[in-house]
C-alpha cells in the first residue's frame, strides 16, 4: 500500500469515528442528569440548587432600555 493509500484510509476511519463519536456525545447528552453530575463534581448539593430559569432571555427588556435611551438623548 502507497503512502497515499494509507492517508486516504487514515482520514477515512477518522471520518467515520467522528461520526459514531459524535452520535455517542449527542446519546450522553440526552440522558444526562446534570444536577446529579454537578453534586458528583463538587460533592454537595449546595452547587445544584439554582435560581428557577427566566420566562425570557432579557432580549426585550434589552431593546426598551435602548429604545429610552433612544429618545432621551439626541444623537450627534
């Protein structure tokens, strides 16, 4: 087998395991117990107990802040 043979065959197995690796991440990631994980890592349940999620990204508050600002001040 060529040099170039064995490229071609290299980077082709590497494709396919980047594949069947990547599937296997996505696979972990859907059954992951993220709290669980986290009270693994820093031993205590004190790390997990997070603040309930936002309704909202803060995107439109964002955009009334600006648009006060907007009409507070002239631009130059």
């Amino acid at each position: 087998m060529t040099e170039r043979e064995l490229l071609r065959r290299w980077v082709e197995t590497w494709r396919r395991a980047g594949q069947e690796l990547e599937q296997l991440r996505q696979r972990e990631l859907d059954v992951i117990d993220t709290q669980a994980a986290i009270r693994a890592l820093f031993e205590t349940a004190a790390a997990v107990e997070l603040p309930p999620a936002k309704p909202t990204s803060g995107l439109t508050e964002q955009q009334k802040y600006f648009a006060r600002l907007r009409t507070s001040k002239p631009c130059r």
